[in-house]
C-alpha cells in the first residue's frame, strides 16, 4: 500500500511534464488531461484513506522510502515519503480541492491561449504542494516548500503581460525566499544540534534534548516560525499575499486560500513537538497569530477590490490557525481542523469572486457590483453560504472550528489567555463585519454598473459544479468533523491533544462569539445595507486609508527595502569602479606615469645617453670605491 | 717623481674627453674626443705596465690602438654619408632613436 | 734602457710636468676650440706629448707606433673628414639640450673627482719598473706576447681590420642606382622644371685679382648672385661690384672735378683706398 | 586498476589538442568542416572522459588512480605525473561535457569575422574553435596534473588561446560602433591576461620557492604532489610556519585571481561581458573552475596548516564575494555582466564550502563547481542566444520576449531558477551542502551568507521581469523568433542534466567523498559532532513522534 504514495506526486508531475513539454499538440486536450491527473491523485488518496481508515490507529502511518538523496558524510538525506494522519488530511483536502479547482479552471481559462501551460503549472503546484506534506524530512519539505512557491510564482505571474502581474509574482517570491532563509537555517540547525534533519528521529530527541538544548530548540522553532510567516502570509512578511491576487482567480482560490498559505500551520504543527519543547518560541507563534488576524481582518474592511478583501481575509483566517498552532497540544488539532474548513469555504469564496468577476468583465471593483444576486443565483447562493461559514454562523462549518479556537485561546489562561481569546473575539467580530461588507456591496443594493457595458449572466457548468461542492463541504464539513470529536481523534496520534479548560466554560465563550458575530454583521448592515454604496471610493478616515494601503506596509518596505537597496547596490557598483577596480587601474594609470616620466629621458639626443652612461659608470665607479672603503 | 703621476694624467684626459662628448655636437670633435679618452686609457695601461713590470698593460694598449683605428675608419665613415644625406654633422639632428 | 726604474728620475719629472701641462692644455683646447680643425690640432698635440709619455715610460714600440699610426694616420683622417665635411663647419654656441652642459660639467668634474679619489686611494706604492721585462728588447718582448699569449686577440683583430676597411668602404662607397642622366635629359628636366635652362652666368670680372667671388652685373646694374660658386655664396665671401663701380665713378667724377677746380696736387691716394671700404661691408 | 598500461588521462588530454591542431590546419574554404571536425573531437573527448569516469574506481585505496609518470626535467625534478581523484574525474567530465555545448552555441561567432578579410589565409573560424579545443586540452591537463610544475605550466599556458578568444571574437551586441567595442574587447582581454598573469607569477615564485625548500630537506627537489605531502606526513618535510604561509599566499593569490574571488574579481565581468557567450562559458564553467580546484587538491595538501591559518580570512573574502556579487548583479544593466557577477557570488559560495573544512562543505563546493558549471552554462547560452537575435546586452532592450519566444523565455527561466539554487535543480544541492557545512563549523557566518539566496532570486527574478515579461517593448521584440532546433540541442541537455542531478546527485557523491575525506585527512579536520545523541537511523521510523502529554502540561 505504502508504494502508492509515490503515485500521489508522481500523477500531477507528470501531467506537469507533459503539459510543459508537450508543446502545440496537447493544446486542445491539455487541460483534461491536468484534471484527470489531478482526479486520479485524488483517487490515489481516497484509496489510501480507505485503507488507512481500515487499520488500527497506531498503525495507520505509512512510510516508503524511494532512494538516497544527498549522501555526504554525515548528512544523508533521503527521498522518502511519510503518509500519516496530518498528511493525509492535507493530501485529501489537496487533491480534492485541487480537482475541483481544476474543473472550475477548464470553464474558467476556457478563452487564454496558453490554457495548456496554466493546467500544467497547476499540476506542478499539486505535485509541489504533495510532497511538502508528504516529505518524511525537513530537506525534502523544503524542496516542496519551494517548490510550490515557485508554482505559486508561475501562476500569479500568468498574465506576464501585464507589468503588475509579473511584479507581483516577483515580489511573492522574493518574499518567500526570506521566509524560506528561515527554513534552510533552521535545518542547519537541525543538522548541527541533531546530526539529523529526519522528521521522526528529531521530534523524538526534541523533547529530550535537555536544557543545553533548550536554547537550540528555541532557535529552530522561531526560524521554522520565520518560514511560516513568509509562505502563510503571516506578519510580518505578509505583504506578498495582497498583490498576489493578480493571479488568476483559481489560483487564488487554490493557492493563495485553501492549500499553499496554510503550509505554515501544516510546518507547525508538523514540529509540534520543537515548540513545545520551546515555550518561548510558542509566544511569538502565538502573538504573530493574534497580530495578523487582527491586521489582515483590518485590511480586509478597506480594500474594494473583492479579491484583496477576500485576500485580507485570508491572512486573517491564516491568523487564527496559527495562533492555534501556537496554543500547542490544546490547539494543533482545531488549528487542522479550521484549516480544512476554511480550505472549503475560501476556495468556494473565492471562486465565487471568480464567477462574479467572470460575468463582470473581470471587473474587480466591489463599487461597481450590486444586486447581483439575481442574475448569478447559483454564485449567490454557494458564496452566501461560504460567507455564513466563515462569519461562523452557528451550524456552519466556520462556526465549529472558529469556535473551538477562541475556546482554546481563552484556555491558555491567564492575561496571555485573555488577550489572545480577546484578539480572536475581536477578530470574529470584524471578519463578519467586512465579509458582510463584500456580500452587501456585490448581491444585495442597487446595480453600480452599466448595463450596456456589462451583461452579468451565470457561469457554465464547469464552475458553478465545484462552487456547489464546495459550498457543500463549507456547510456540513465543520459539524461532521465535530461528531464525537472526530477530526480531533484522527489526529491525536500525530498532534497529541490536550483539552483546555477556559476561565468561563465553553457556553459562555459559544454565546459571546455570536454576539460579536451579531454586531459585526449589523454594523455592516448599518454601513453598506441601509445606505446606498457610493460609487467612487470615499476618502475614508486616517485608518481607512492607512488600511487600504495594507496599514502601510508596502510603503514601509519600499522606503526601507526598494530604495534603501537601489541606492546600497548603486553605491556598490560605484565604489566597485573606482575603488576596487580603481586600485587596480590606479596602479596601471601609476605605472603609466612614472614610466611617462623615465620615457621623457629616452629623448633620442645621444648625448643624454651618453650623459647617462657617465652617470651610470660613476655611480658604479662610486660604489666600488664605497664597497671598498666597507 | 713617482710614476703615479701618469694615472692622475690619464684620469684628468679621460675625464676631459667625457666631458667633451657630452658637450660638443660637431660628430668629429665627438670622435675626437672618444679617441682622447682611448689615449688616456692607453696612458694608463703603460703605466700599469711599467708598475708591474710586464708588458701586457702594453700589448692591451696595442689592441686598443688597433681597434681605435678600426673604429675610427668606420665612425669617419659613417660620420661621411651621414653628412652626405642630411647636410649636418651635428649629433643632435641625428635623434632618431626616439621614436 | 735598462735603467728605466720603479721610480721616476728627477728629469723625466720636469719632462711630466711640462709635457704634463701640454697634454691638458692640449686636451681642454680639443674640447673647447669652436672649429673642428683647431681641435684636431689640438688633439694631434695631446698625442705627440702621450707618445713621449709612453716612451718615458718603456713603451718604445708603442711611442712610435703612437706617432706614425695616431698622430700621423689617423690624425690626418680626421683632417680629411674635417675638410670633406667643410673647414669652416664650427658648432653653434648655443646649447640646445636643457641642462646638457651643466650636466656634463657636473659629471666631468664628479667623474674625475672619484677617478682621482680612486687612484689616490690605491696603494701604488711599490714598483716593479720594465727592466726585466724589457731585457730581450722592447719590440721582442712584445712580439712574444702577441704571438704566443695574445696570438687569437691578434688575429681576431685582423679580421676586424678588414672588416673595418671594408665597411668604411661600403659606406662611403655610393651606389649607382640608375644610369646617369645625359645632358639631353638634364636640359629637358630643367625645362620641365621650369628652371634657368641656360647654363649659369659666368662671374663678373673685375680685373684686379681671381675674380670668382665677383658676381656679374644683370643689365640694371644689379649684381646677379647666380654666378658665384653657391660654396663662396654659403660662406658670405661675395664681393659687391655695384657699389664699386658706384663708388668708383663718384671717385672719378670727384677726381676729375679737383683735377678741373684745383689742379691735381694730391690726387692719386684717393682711388686706392676707396675699394677697401665696400669689400668690409661686403664681408659682414 | 591503478597502473593501465593505456595512457587514458594523457590521451584524454591529447584528444583535444589533436582536434586543435586538425581544426587550425584546415584550409579557410573548408569551414564548416572544421566546426564539425572540432565538434566531433569534443564530443571524442566527452566519451573519453565517460570511459575515464567508468574505470575510476571511488572505492580504490590511494588518493590517485589512473597514475602515470615519467621523468620530464629530471635536472629540476619536474616529472610528468597525472593522476586523478573522485574530484579531478568530476570536473574533467563537466569540462568534457560542457565542451561540445560550448561548440554547438558558438556555431556562428566567428561568421561575422569570415567578411571582414576575404583572402586564403584568413581563417577565424578555424581560430576560434581551435582555441577553444587547446583551452580544453589545458585545461584537462590541470585537472590531471599531480606534479606541481606541470600544473602550474597548463594554468599559465592556458591563458594564451583565452586571450585570443576573449580578444578576438565579439558579439556585436555592446551597444557602441565596432571599433570601439573592439577596443573595449581588447582591454577586457588585457585585463584578464594581467590580472591571471600577475597572480601566476606570484605563485611561480612559490614553486620554485617549495622546490628549494623540498631541495634542500629531501635532497633532491620535487614537485611531486604525493610526494610532498607523504613527505610532510611522514616528517621528513617540515616547513616552518613562516614559509609555509608565505608559499601557501603564493599559490592561494594565484588561485583567488582565477576563482575569483573578492577583491580580485574585476577581471570577470569585462572578460564575460565583451566577449562572446560561448567563451563567457569557458571562462566561468571551465577555466575558474580551476582555481577553485587547485585551492582544493594544492593550497589545502600541501600546505594544511597555513590553510587553517589563513581560513577565516579566507572565510570573510567569500563571504564579501557571496553579497557583494549578488548585490552588484542586481544593480547590472547589462545581461552579460548580470552573470558574471552571480557568478562572483557563486565563486564565493564554493570557496566558502572549500575553506569550512568539513565533509558537506568540500563535497558541496565540488558539487557547486559541476553544478555552477551546468547551470551557468544553460542560463549564460540562452542569454548569448537573446542578445544574438536582438544584438544588444542592455536588459533595457528587452521586456516582454516570453511573448514572442515562449520556449526562449522558458529555458531562461529555468536557467535562472537553477542560479538562484531552486531546490529540485541541481546547484540547490551544493548550495545547501555548502551552506550547512559552513554552518555546522561557523554558524555565523554560515546564516549571513544564507542571505545570498534572498539577493540571489532577486537578481534572476528581476532580470527575468524586465527581459521576458510584460508587454512586448518594441516590434523588435515582438518580431524574436524562438529557438531554434541547434539551440534545443544545446539547451536541452543541459537542463535535463540540472534536473536529474537535482534528483538524484548520488552518482557524483560518490564519486567525490572519498576524495574530500582523503583531502580533509590531509589537513586534518574532522566534522563537527551534533550536540544531541540521536540514535535513530534516518529513514527507518515509520510513525509520526510519539505525544508528549507532559511537556505541553509543563509548558503551560
């Protein structure tokens, strides 16, 4: 069984390969074959779950080892493959996911000339993105890790026409190579505290490694928590994720919502047992968690356009898992757990935005949405429903998972326990403030476009098919996992589990969360819904616009980074000229001038020559008379 | 007196004549004085010879005047085309060794 | 003969100082006199005196081979290049390489300075004096080293003999490259030219001595510079007969007019001293 | 095994030179003949080098296999001695590999010579890939070389046809008129040749320097590589600290200028610049490729403790090189020069790996030389393929070519990706082998030159923004054709190579460990030891880490 799991990466590689290089012939029928890769892996991985489903839960790991890799003294790397619980939850959503965006893709790309080269990217990205979660070390992690970020590359930057796109492609990855300095120094550190960058053998010695390796621990943890940072989106490298959005929509959903942006949470929770053995590393994780949640929801109330709203909202979700994954044992679990849900209703969100986007044009601007709901019913209806699962509305799949981290949160205890459970509130609060924002401002109030120009229709079947599904797994997901806490024990081998035990019960934390849910919503509805939306974005308050520009980030990084940079290596390539290379050359231009001067005797007169020559002899004369005397 | 004496001899003609190459521009005088300096060598090897008692100083004098000869045959020579195609027998127009 | 010994008799240094003294003057006058012949003079001097020196000092063969080959050989190379180069050529005074003379003055004087130093600093004091070396005869003994010690030098030297004989021959030796050009050919060139076709005028004559250096008179009366040799022309050496035949009429007219108003008492001085005055213009 | 009677190393090192010499005497009409005879020689030669590769045996004991030596100048005791080791087969396979490649993409270079002087006797063409087969023959030779003298003859010798080749032959593609970008050539290759020149004459000094000191403690004087360091294992060669540090900075100066490393590099972005692509290639894949080799197999065995005295320094220049070429290639206008100052940086990550002095460093750097080499070769020959259509080296010039040559742009892409150490392709492996080497002996310094990655995607990034994306700049562009089958060829094996050796680089692991362990021998270093016990042999645990109920309770 275990020789399958080669199968998962191996099918989407392959489409990848064939798409890439198949050149002119597959442009027809490229894109079937991409989905039906991406189909057959999500077969493969139903299979296993089936079969992992029918053994004994100590018993459900699988591990295949396949070569060795790097062989050097004492690092010894291998490609093998570990298909646990955790792994297998990433795999299902993954693939599963995947398919459909594939599926939506085909409708969706239906018009681009280079359709056969996006499904190939695509497969490359679920070929990447397998082996992250299925790597059996941290080495082979970090070459999915990087490899889907050079997917997510290819794909934001797919329009390479348009400058903006190829910026923001650029830019996602150079940011993610800062998180990925994090990933490689901490497996060097591995490497040098463990002799080993395996996952089993490290988690193992993590907890004993002592206090001498206390201090070590702690340094992989916060490195690791780096790279989560640059590929979640966390701050503060989250900047990428907004103008990620240039990609195409299914991208977005795929990559930039459900699957990509939560390989940190999946990193985390994966070294669990580093962070627990470093409870200062845990802070940061935690307080990273609660600042972008905060920050991304912040942005997500600003910004117009419905992709960088829904992109905030991301970011902010992403917050959540990681200040769960950062909760350690109490949280790992829900932190998963929201992770797939959220996988479900940000990718039906956001193909939703697709679909809209599809019958407008590609208009993106939410000012010029409304009262769509009529003439996209079933986009209405699918995203209405990934909107009420992520506002948590209680019985949608938000609600259970969302829930269970602010509970986990105020279990922490203690003023720690307050803050984060009061930033998750507060969280909640606003993120259904601004989803309710997006929802009233693109289906509900009068239409702000034109309708000569546009003609909102429904989108072909290929789209709205997996909007449904995903609209599906946004409603039940959540409570079906809930059951006897289900989810929770599928993964209690791999993450281990404590409960926590909130200052004031569970009701409590369950009653306040709707109540922020409901203010939240009726401000919203204050704003947008009562009020018709004005066309042209007001000029907002000081935070609005701070907001809409990312609370400044950019600008911050442009200062600093952009022009700091531009004028260093400017400064370098000066001081290469003249002093580098200048000490060289001026050796050169000084050589020239004194042999400029010594030319100046070789006048051709004979007489100076011979005046040299009795020079020369009485010198020599002079001397031997000095030697002489000596 | 002591035979000394000639070696001073000798060094004031051949410094003399030195300084006469380095000041006149008439090519003759040069040569001229190159063959003063010669002179004066050969003064002071015939007084070398007489100093040691043998006669080799005398014979490398001999040579010297052979060669002195055989130099001034060709210098005269030379000394007569170039007067022939340039009009001048100063050294100083003859600068050509630069480039 | 035998008596030459390590140290010099009282004679021979009267005879050092005086011929000593000769033999710089000499020297220095090489050096300094502005035209090449005196200096040639001088230089041929300095010999004589070396070649007594040499004699003085036991050289015997090399004292005369000293006058016949030097002073009487070579020498009188150097006259012949003097005159083939031109007697009058004297060098200009002025200094045309910067510093050049101040150089060489410098470097003469340093130069003699640390010879001097140098032999004076030697312990030359103990000498072995030719007697011995002499013994057999001078020429012998100088024979037996050039034919047995010295037997290669010599005969290298005879090669460099001929070589040198026949290199100055090359040199000087002018190639005929072309076949000369006959007098039809050379008129047609100088017409060709546009140059005087006609020979050039002969000189004036102006009978009183050799008159080459009398340039004839072009029919104004103007002197035609054309008919001096170009080497007399070269040298300044014309004489202006214009203005002596100018001066002279007005001579004669002043003469006739004494010999008309006063009767000729004193007249014939006057017409012999006139012509000096234009031939020292001339002559600037 | 270790004494053929067949001279395989001399007649790998013949073939080349055999193939210049045929290349040369061809006639002027005759040349297309001579591309092919020269293409068919580098690829007798690639064989040549595959047998050698077969017969070498990484397991064999002794340092050095394939050995032959005769006496050479027995008055000096120069011997010609070749021998090779798991690392000399490696580079001489990249340099073999590379060779036909480098032939295929500089089909053309010459053509635009052939018009300038149409008579008999003018034969560019011949020139050009006769020189650049005597480079190989050179170059081969000092992989090959044991003997200390012979070494130090074919690292000089071999600067001569560089010189032509740098010189000589241009791309038209400066932006300035032709004489004056002749004028530039020319000083680029007057650079190069001075720059190289004075550092082999620096290190000729200390031959004959080590020769007097091995003259006069042995008795007789020797260049003899394996002689000298048995001689020093043994004690019956001691150098005295002072001397030994002076010979070792003779010979590491020479090396540095060849490498290049910071600050003698000014040389590189000239040379690379102005010469044509394929000759940018050999410049940086082949011949530096030396110096970072000798560093390893001369400055490291002969002289083991001046290396460790000089290794911090030695560390700090690498470092400087790493940031400082990354951050000038961002700053580059120029394609070419964009290279040639990653490359800088990448000769800084290899010298960096040869000086950490641990098992993953040596065996990373040596990776990094074959990798560097590959992936350098693919990115350099797609861009001298760019800036042939368009004739201009100024990013400036381009900007949306993906548009009109996708396959181009691709390649580029990968070509860029493996630059920038993408893990998958092939320099990932070095790069990283390198870096935690580094790491495990100098923490420090190791996480600092981590930061080269980041400046590393940024200058491919950017050069690949502003030449392939976005609109197509001008009709020009718009008009490129896209590869053409001769450059597929080129390419593409190239790739497929970064690709596979990204995957599975074992084959080359194995063939340089033994190697490295035997040159760490020499100069007596150990790995550092993890501080924590791990028992568990990596790959053989199958389950996820057990819970760990009461740390996350103590924790709390």
């Amino acid at each position: 069984m275990e020789n399958l799991i080669a199968l998962l990466i191996a099918a989407p590689l392959v489409g990848a390969a064939l798409l890439l290089c198949g050149g002119k012939r597959l442009d027809r029928t490229g894109h079937w074959i991409g989905t039906l890769l991406a189909v057959a892996s999500f077969a493969v991985a139903a299979v296993l779950f089936t079969d992992m489903l029918g053994r004994a839960t100590d018993d459900r790991a699988l591990h295949q080892h396949l070569f060795t890799w790097i062989p050097v003294g004492g690092f010894h790397a291998d490609i093998a493959f570990q298909l646990d619980q955790l792994s297998m939850t990433f795999v299902l959503l993954i693939t599963g996911v995947g398919s459909l965006i594939h599926l939506y893709s085909v409708g969706y790309m239906a018009h681009d000339e280079r359709r056969r080269r996006f499904f190939g990217y695509l497969n490359l990205f679920l070929a990447a993105m397998l082996l992250l979660v299925l790597a059996d070390n941290y080495l082979l992690l970090y070459v999915g890790w990087e490899g889907v970020g050079l997917a997510s590359y290819l794909l934001i930057g797919f329009w390479q026409h348009k400058p903006s796109a190829a910026t923001a492609a650029k830019k996602a990855f150079l940011v993610n190579r800062v998180g990925d300095v994090g990933l490689s120094i901490a497996i060097m550190l591995l490497f040098t505290t463990f002799g080993t960058f395996a996952f089993a053998p490290v988690l193992d010695a993590a907890g004993t490694a002592g206090s001498a390796g206390e201090g070590k621990v702690t340094a992989i943890a916060l490195m690791l928590l780096l790279a989560a940072c640059g590929k979640s989106a966390q701050v503060p490298l989250q900047s990428w994720l907004g103008d990620a959005m240039e990609g195409p929509t299914p991208v977005s959903a795929l990559i930039h919502a459900a699957t990509m942006v939560t390989a940190g949470v999946y990193l985390i929770t994966r070294s669990g047992a580093l962070f627990d053995a470093a409870p200062a590393a845990q802070t940061a994780v935690v307080a990273v968690g609660a600042v972008t949640l905060l920050f991304g929801a912040i942005v997500g109330c600003a910004k117009d356009d419905i992709k960088k709203a829904l992109a905030g909202s991301t970011m902010s979700q992403i917050g959540y898992m990681i200040m769960a994954a950062g909760l350690g044992p109490i949280g790992y679990a829900f932190a998963i757990m929201h992770l797939v849900t959220h996988g479900f209703f940000k990718a039906g969100l956001f193909l939703g935005a697709g679909s809209v986007m599809h019958g407008m044009n590609d208009e993106v601007d939410m000012r010029r949405y409304g009262g769509l709901r009529k003439h996209m019913p079933v986009t209405f209806i699918t995203f209405g429903l990934g909107y009420l699962a992520i506002i948590g509305f209680p019985g949608l799949s938000g609600f259970f998972s969302k829930d269970k981290i602010i509970e986990a949160a105020f279990a922490k205890g203690g003023t720690e326990g307050l803050i984060l459970g009061g930033a998750a509130l507060l969280g909640a609060a606003i993120t259904a403030f601004y989803m309710t924002r997006v929802m009233l401002m693109t289906f509900f109030g009068e239409k702000r476009w034109d309708p000569d120009e546009v003609h909102p229709h429904e989108s072909p079947k290929t789209m709205t098919i997996p909007m449904i599904v995903l609209a599906f797994g946004s409603v039940f997901a959540g409570g079906l996992f809930s059951i006897n806490e289900a989810f929770v024990h599928w993964l209690e081998p791999v993450t281990s589990l404590a409960h926590g035990h909130p200052p004031f019960g569970a009701t409590v934390t369950t009653a306040a969360t709707v109540v922020v849910l409901l203010i939240g919503v009726a401000t919203a509805w204050l704003m947008y819904g009562r009020r018709p939306v004005p066309a042209t974005a007001p000029r907002g308050s000081v935070l609005t616009r701070a907001a809409r520009r990312d609370l400044l980030q950019d600008d911050f990084n442009h200062v600093v980074l952009v022009r700091g940079g531009t004028h260093l290596t400017d400064t370098l390539v000066r001081l290469d000229h003249t002093l580098v290379d200048g000490a060289v050359t001026g050796t050169a231009v000084t050589m020239g001038g004194l042999s400029g001067l010594l030319r100046r005797l070789q006048n051709g007169f004979v007489r100076s020559y011979a005046a040299q020559m009795v020079g020369g002899a009485a010198v020599l004369v002079a001397v031997t008379l000095l030697m002489r005397g000596v | 007196m002591n035979p000394v004496y000639y070696l001073y001899l000798a060094a004031l003609l051949f410094t003399i004549g030195a300084a006469g190459v380095l000041i006149r521009r008439n090519a003759i005088v040069v040569f001229m004085c190159i063959e003063l300096m010669l002179n004066a060598c050969n003064l002071a090897f015939v007084t070398f010879s007489r100093l040691h008692g043998n006669l080799d100083g005398q014979i490398i004098a001999f040579f010297t005047m052979v060669v002195a000869a055989a130099e001034v045959v060709v210098g005269l020579a030379i000394i007569v085309t170039i007067f022939r195609t340039r009009h001048t027998a100063s050294v100083d127009d003859a600068s050509l060794m630069k480039l | 003969m035998n008596s030459l010994a390590a140290a010099a008799s009282t004679g021979e240094a009267v005879q050092f100082w005086i011929l000593g003294t000769v033999a710089v003057v000499g020297a220095l006058c090489t050096i300094l006199m502005k035209r090449a012949v005196h200096s040639a003079l001088s230089l041929a001097g300095t010999m004589i005196v070396l070649a007594v020196f040499y004699l003085a000092n036991g050289a015997y063969f090399l004292g005369v081979v000293q006058i016949v080959v030097y002073t009487g050989a070579i020498m009188m190379l150097f006259l012949f290049v003097v005159m083939l180069v031109g007697v009058t050529a004297a060098d200009s005074l002025k200094e045309t390489l910067k510093g050049q003379r101040w150089l060489a003055a410098g470097l003469g004087v340093g130069f003699g300075i640390l010879l001097i130093a140098g032999i004076g600093n030697a312990s030359l004091k103990e000498f072995n004096g030719l007697g011995d070396a002499n013994a057999g005869g001078n020429v012998q003994g100088l024979a037996a080293l050039i034919f047995t010690k010295y037997v290669f030098a010599f005969e290298v030297t005879g090669a460099l003999l001929i070589t040198a004989a026949v290199g100055a021959m090359v040199l000087t030796h002018r190639e005929r490259t072309e076949r000369t050009p006959s007098q039809r050919e050379q008129s047609l060139a100088r017409i060709k030219d546009g140059k005087q076709v006609t020979p050039l005028p002969a000189p004036g004559v102006y009978a009183r001595h050799n008159a080459v250096d009398i340039p004839g008179l072009l029919p104004d009366g103007t002197p035609s510079e054309l008919t001096v040799n170009p080497t007399l022309r070269e040298r300044g050496q014309i004489r202006d007969v214009s203005q002596e035949a100018l001066a002279e009429l007005k001579a004669l007219e002043q003469r006739s007019q004494e010999w008309l108003g006063r009767g000729g008492s004193e007249s014939p001085a006057a017409p012999t001293t006139t012509p000096a005055a234009p031939k020292e213009e001339a002559g600037k | 095994m270790a004494d053929l009677s067949f001279p395989l190393l001399t007649c790998a090192a013949a073939l080349p030179a055999v193939g210049a010499v045929a290349t040369a005497a061809l006639p002027a009409a005759r040349r297309t003949a001579a591309k092919w005879v020269a293409l068919l020689f580098s690829v007798a030669t690639f064989a040549l080098a595959l047998v050698i590769a077969f017969r070498f045996d990484p397991g064999a004991k002794g340092p050095f296999q394939l050995t032959e030596s005769h006496a050479w100048i027995a008055d000096f005791g120069v011997r010609y001695e070749l021998g090779v080791d798991g690392i000399a087969v490696a580079l001489i396979a990249l340099t073999a590999l590379l060779i036909p490649f480098v032939i295929l993409a500089g089909w053309h270079d010459a053509d635009t010579l052939e018009e300038a002087r149409p008579n008999r006797r003018w034969r560019p063409t011949q020139g050009f890939f006769a020189l650049i087969l005597a480079v190989e023959a050179m170059v081969i030779l000092s992989f090959e070389a044991t003997d200390v003298f012979l070494f130090y003859l074919f690292f000089e010798a071999m600067l001569i046809p560089m010189y032509f080749l740098i010189g000589g032959f241009g791309d038209g593609a400066s932006g300035a008129d032709e004489g004056e970008a002749a004028a530039r050539r020319a000083s680029a290759a007057v650079k190069f040749l001075l720059y190289n020149l004075a550092g082999g004459l620096i290190m000729l000094a200390a031959v004959i320097g080590l020769y007097a000191v091995t003259a006069d403690q042995l008795g007789t004087g020797t260049f003899s590589l394996q002689q000298i360091v048995q001689a020093r294992a043994s004690g019956h060669l001691t150098l005295g600290t002072g001397t030994e540090r002076l010979l070792f900075l003779g010979f590491f100066f020479a090396f540095a200028v060849k490498a290049p490393l910071w600050p003698l590099h000014t040389w590189l972005p000239g040379a690379m610049g102005e010469s044509t692509s394929p000759v940018a290639v050999l410049i940086t894949a082949v011949v530096d490729k030396v110096g970072t080799f000798a560093m390893l197999r001369f400055c490291l065995q002969l002289f083991p403790q001046a290396s460790s005295w000089a290794t911090p320094v030695i560390l700090v220049l690498a470092l400087i090189s790493i940031l400082y070429g990354a951050l000038l290639a961002v700053a580059q206008r120029d394609i070419k020069r964009l290279i040639a100052y990653a490359s800088i940086s990448h000769f800084g990550f290899i010298i960096l790996g040869i000086f950490a002095m641990t098992s993953q460093g040596q065996g990373g750097a040596t990776l990094y030389m074959v990798n560097h080499g590959i992936s350098t070769a693919a990115l350099m020959l797609v861009a001298g393929f760019l800036i042939s259509r368009r004739g201009s080296r100024l990013i400036a010039d381009y900007g949306g070519v993906q548009k009109a040559a996708p396959l181009l742009a691709g390649t580029f892409l990968v070509g860029g990706l493996a630059t920038l150490s993408l893990p998958g392709l092939a320099p990932f492996v070095s790069e990283f082998l390198v870096l935690v080497g580094t790491f495990s002996r100098y923490p420090v310094i190791g996480i600092i030159a981590t930061v080269g990655i980041v400046l590393a995607a940024l200058y491919v990034l950017v050069l690949y923004q502003r030449t392939m994306t976005g609109p197509p700049k001008d009709d020009e562009v718009r008009a490129l054709p896209d590869l053409r089958v001769r450059e597929l060829v080129v390419v593409g094996p190239l790739i497929a190579l970064l690709l596979f050796l990204g995957v599975y680089p074992k084959p080359l692991t194995d063939l340089v460990n033994p190697a490295v362990d035997h040159t760490l021998s020499v100069v007596d270093k150990q790995d550092p030891k993890p501080e924590v016990r791990v028992d568990a042999v990596p790959g053989h645990h199958r389950a996820g880490h057990p819970a760990h109920h009461h740390d996350a309770e103590a924790a709390k």
